[in-house]
C-alpha cells in the first residue's frame, strides 16, 4: 500500500477530541508513514489541542444550534453551507484515501463530502446515546465503530463494530503509580482518597456539593482531591484556606489524571463517555453525577448502561446537593461494594480501543 492519506473530523469537546488523537497516535504505530490531516470547527478546543498533540488541522466556519432564542441561528444555515464549500476543497485537494469521523457537529460537513466524492469513511461514536451528526452520517458511511452494546437501535447493524473508546495510553498503566499520585498530591498514604471531576470546564452542582459535604467526609477520615474546573477554582481555594484543612486539596486542573486516579478509593465524575472509558479501564467505584446540559441527556444514558450492570452508582444533578454526602460515604464503609463495582467496571473495560478502530481503519483501505 502507498503511503495512507487519512483525514480525521470532529470536536468541540475534549470527549470528542481525545479519542481522535489516540486513533492517529494508533495509526501512526502501524504505519508512522501515514499522512494523517484534523479537520475541526474554528474558534473549537481541537484548534489548539490537535497542534499541541502534533498534528496539523484546517478549521471549518461551522457553529452548532444553540438551545436558547438567539440571532446567532439565523447564521447557522450560512456556516454550514460555508463549511460544506470548504470541506469539499479539503477532500479535492489533500485526496484522502479514507474519511474518519469522531463526532461533535464538525464532523458533518467533512463526512458528508468524503462520502459524496465515494472515499472509504468510517465513524467512531462514543455515547450510548448518539449525537445527531452521527445518526444522519451512519446511512453513508462504510463502518461504524461504537462503545456500547445495543446500538443496532440507531445504526444499520451490518455496520456496527464494538471497539470501546479510546483513551489516553497513560491510563492503560496504572501499576505502580499510587506512591508517585499521593506524593504529587501531597496526601497521607493511610487514608481513603476521594477524586472529584467535573470534566474540563468543571461542574458547578458538583462543587457546590463538595463545598458542602467536604468538612464531613473529612471528619471521617477521608481525604479528597478536587478539580474544581476555572469558573470555580477561586471560591474552593478561598473554601479550603476558611477550613485550614490539609485533607481537601482543590485544583483548577489535573493535567497528571492517570496519577490521580492512582491514588483514589472512589471516585466522583460527571458521565462523560471519555471519563466513563477511562474510568472502567482503572477499575475505579464510580459515583456519576450526568450533565444535564447535553444533547439527548446522552450522560444519563451512558450511566445508566453501567448502573444496570452493577458497575456504578449514579446520582442525579438535582439531587447532588442532598444526596452525594452520604453516597460518598456509605460507598467508601463499604469495602465489599467497592469490590463489587470494580470486578464490574473493569468487565466493561475495552483497553485495546485504539487498536481495534485502526484495524477497521485498514481493512477498509485494503
């Protein structure tokens, strides 16, 4: 085979962007020859993150339909016939020898091009809720790997191919981590350590309950570490130094995850599917507080799918600020249920995602 020209498409968020940095990272281990181009929606995180991950990308003009009354979606059907335009030079001129799609609204136009020039494409969709960009791309594209079983409700079922969702490499080795994680976050080694993540933008019901049960868990001799996200990080830093507890450690951002969660007992996380694949994969008791704030409550859906395993327990948003406290608590007395959920969170598990979505990469390039 001559050198592959592979063009890889989506964003928005960081569920949608790390995925489609490990599949390139996984492509260029078989083939390092590999020509590989991002192509995102201007103005997105993957404008920097791709870059940064070293990869080149070509931003489209698209914009995503926002939930609230706005001018700004009279603009949406200009940016997306723009972005079509576009995507079609994209595809004309870098002649790409196969058309991945990670999902996120830029991965419309960019798919939809590939397929009408009749070039190879394959999607990867990583809820158990699909996202609409998704459902309308699965009639034209030639495979569809998903993370979920039951997906034959959404998808031509001679497409499917369960893979699992890709995460960080990192997070495949926890072995020997723990020392490096409780001295990087200043802990004491003979305490139950509690991880709080609201996602990369933080979660402000989630630190409000935090805030609010934080003094008691410690009280109980726990320990917690905390990533508040930037809008929050300045009220739970003003919180800890009120308290002059060493036991709660806020952070705005935890760049070291994979050490974090090396050193925690449970962990508290929005239900994010990247969080939710990286959280099976370290086998870590789980308590998920879904975003209400998403398309489909595709978040609920995704927490659900474990919950109904016996993988993980879930708390609803409106009910966070009543009920995490004791959840938090009764989970970490209770050592046989901890055992329970990380037996079953690591049945879930799929660590080999990255290689199994660029087997079906080249199979189809065959």
């Amino acid at each position: 085979m001559n050198k592959p020209r592979i063009v890889i498409s989506g964003g928005g968020t960081g569920g949608h962007i790390f995925p489609a940095v490990a599949i390139a990272k996984a492509i260029q281990v078989v083939r390092p020859d590999a020509e590989i181009l991002f192509v995102g929606a201007e103005g997105k995180m993957e404008m920097e993150k791709v870059p940064a991950a070293g990869f080149k990308i070509i931003g489209l003009p698209i914009v995503g339909i926002q939930r609230r009354l706005t001018w700004k979606n009279l603009l949406v059907p200009f940016k997306l016939m723009a972005s079509l335009i576009k995507a079609r030079k994209i595809i004309k001129e870098f002649k790409p020898d196969i058309a991945i799609g990670v999902g996120g609204y830029a991965s419309g136009p960019l798919l939809k091009a590939a397929c009408s020039a009749g070039i190879r494409s394959l999607i990867q969709e990583q809820n158990s809720y699909p996202g609409i960009t998704n459902k309308i791309l699965s009639k034209h594209v030639n495979k569809i790997c998903v993370a979920y079983l039951g997906m034959e409700k959404f998808f031509p079922v001679e497409k499917i191919v369960l893979t699992g969702n890709p995460v960080r490499p990192e997070m495949t080795k926890l072995d020997g981590k723990k020392a490096r994680g409780v001295e990087q976050f200043e802990l004491d080694s003979n305490k139950k350590t509690i991880l709080v993540v609201g996602g990369s933008l933080g979660a402000r019901t989630i630190n409000l309950a935090v805030q609010k049960f934080a003094q008691n868990w410690v009280a109980q001799g726990f320990q917690i570490v905390w990533q508040t996200g930037k809008g929050y990080y300045s009220t739970a830093a003003s919180f800890v130094t009120s308290t002059g507890n060493r036991s709660i450690k806020a952070h705005e951002f935890i760049k070291e995850m994979d050490l974090a969660y090396a050193c925690a007992d449970v962990v508290v996380s929005r239900a994010g599917a990247m969080s939710i694949a990286e959280l099976c994969i370290v086998k870590k008791p789980s308590i998920f507080i879904p975003s209400p704030n998403v398309a489909e409550d595709h978040q609920t859906k995704n927490a659900m799918s474990l919950v109904q395993r016996s993988a993980a327990i879930l708390v609803t948003d409106a009910q966070a600020q009543d009920t995490l406290g004791k959840a938090v608590s009764d989970l970490l007395t209770d050592d046989e249920k901890i055992h329970q959920l990380s037996a079953n969170m690591a049945a879930l598990a799929f660590p080999n995602a990255a290689d199994a979505i660029v087997a079906e990469v080249f199979a189809l390039l065959k």
